[in-house]
C-alpha cells in the first residue's frame, strides 16, 4: 500500500472517530449517513450511479469502510454512504456538496483541494474531513492547523510553509551539527 494511501485511511479513519456525532454507545435505530465528495476518473464514476459506492475498490476505500466497521458502523445497517464523483471536472464540485448537504448526510468526507472548498462553501454545520489537501491553510479551508477553526478537520498532503520551519527545528534538533540541508519535492 501506498503512502498516500495509508495516509487517507488515517484521514477517514480519524475524521470519524472525531465527528460530533460518533458515541460511545449509538443512538439505537439511528441511521447514519456519510457523503463522500471524490473526483473520480470517469470511466469509474460512470459505472456507479451517483447515489452508489464501490463496495470492493482500492485499498483506501476497503481500509476506511472496514474502519468504519470496526466501530460498528456497518452499511445498510446503521450507515449509508453517499458518494458523488466530479468525473475530473472541478465545476461538478460544487453540486456535488450541494446535493449532500440536501441529503442531510452527518459528514462529509471531500478529497481533494477543489472538493473540500466545494463541502465548505455549502455547509457551515455539518462537520467536514477533507483529505488529499495541499496547503489548508492557504487554500482557505482552515485558520491555523494547531486550531482550525468552523466545522473543517483532517489531514493534508502538504501543509504549506508554516510547518517548514518545524521541519527545521526538528532536523537540528535530531542532527545538531548539520551545516547544509537540501530538500526535493514538487508542488502540483
């Protein structure tokens, strides 16, 4: 399994955990609903129908809803996902959390930057786990990443400039007589 991909799972697994409506013990009868905001290559969002989610797929999805299990969260149970695909086509972001926000589902879990920008542009109340974010803070998703502030967690794949000096401090600290430091990377 990929990095990134252990990192969503993580994600989805914490945003959960951390939703004001997960409970020691659930409300009995209670029917949660979940909607997932994703961008989806065509071919495979053409091949579900808006309203249905993969139940087998990549290794991300089957970590997150088995999460999801392990918490006695169990679909057609006591749990629906709602997923909606934007097909690559960022313009379809916003519908798509306008639709889930119609739905009332009680999380929105959105990947990618034009997704969760999508989810809180539509909602203020519903709580909001994005994943596969670059730089939250200056995407204008979230205050600060020690308090984020609104109704908008999760985890980002980069988390900008304000971490590179911690980045710093912590390499000196582990390597106190390194004179020179070199970084490789990429920016999408």
């Amino acid at each position: 399994m990929k990095t990134s991909d252990v990192l969503l799972s993580v994600a989805l697994a914490f945003g959960f955990l951390t939703a004001p409506f997960h409970s020691d013990a659930q409300e009995p009868g209670k029917v949660y609903r979940i909607g997932y905001l994703a961008v989806g290559n065509p071919a495979f969002a053409r091949a579900l129908t808006p309203q249905r989610c993969p139940i087998q797929g990549h290794p991300y999805w089957q970590a997150f809803v088995e999460g999801l299990r392990e918490r006695g969260y169990i679909s057609g149970e006591n749990l629906v996902i709602e997923c909606r695909y934007t097909e690559s086509q960022n313009e379809r972001a916003e519908a798509g959390a306008a639709e889930l926000v119609k739905l009332k589902v009680d999380l929105i879990v959105p990947v990618g930057t034009t997704q969760a920008r999508a989810a809180k542009q539509a909602t203020t109340t519903i709580p909001i786990v994005m994943v596969g974010v670059w730089d939250p803070i200056d995407s204008g998703l979230v205050a600060n990443l020690a308090r984020p502030g609104g109704n908008v967690t999760g985890l980002a794949d980069t988390a900008g400039v304000e971490v590179l000096g911690k980045h710093l401090q912590l390499l000196k600290e582990a390597l106190p007589n390194a004179s020179r430091v070199a970084v490789l990377g990429y920016s999408p």
